[in-house]
C-alpha cells in the first residue's frame, strides 16, 4: 500500500492535536498515560511532538480517555478552533 503524503494542512493539525495532549498531560508521567492508553511512551512523545501527526482514531480516543479530555477538543484542536476550556 503507497500512503500518500500528508498536506501541510494536516501536519500542522497534527501539531496541535499534539501541543493539546501536552498540556491536558501537565505534569503525569508520560508512560503512565502511555499505559492507559494502550500506546507505548515514545508513540506518546512523537504525538506529543508533532512527529506522527495522523495518529490512528483509536490512538486519540484511548489518549483523551486517559486523559480526560473530551474528544470534540481533539476535534477542536485537528480543526483549529481550540478550546481550552473544555480540556479536563
């Protein structure tokens, strides 16, 4: 299967879909929020960092699950219409 690039559109998407986890993480561990999202720490640190930036839709539900962030401020952030309100 050929994966087609990713536009600069959806990179910087990704990018904010990452910074957002971040600071939902704050200060916990990341490889305890890795382990209850059923991902590894260094998937975590890539998401986190922009470098994998079209995580898997299971990825980003078990991430705001064990996160407590609601999944419309994951959409919020991939759109650009963040609200930092509504994270947890």
């Amino acid at each position: 299967m050929v994966r087609i690039p990713l536009s600069p559109a959806q990179i910087r998407s990704g990018r904010r879909l990452g910074a957002l986890l971040r600071r939902a993480r704050g200060d916990q561990d990341s490889a305890d929020v890795a382990a209850r999202a059923g991902i590894s720490p260094e998937t975590l640190r890539k998401i986190e960092a922009g470098r994998i930036p079209s995580p898997g839709f299971g990825t980003v539900v078990g991430l705001c699950d064990a996160l407590g962030v609601p999944i419309g401020a994951a959409v919020d952030a991939w759109r650009g219409t963040v609200d930092d309100a509504r994270i947890a």
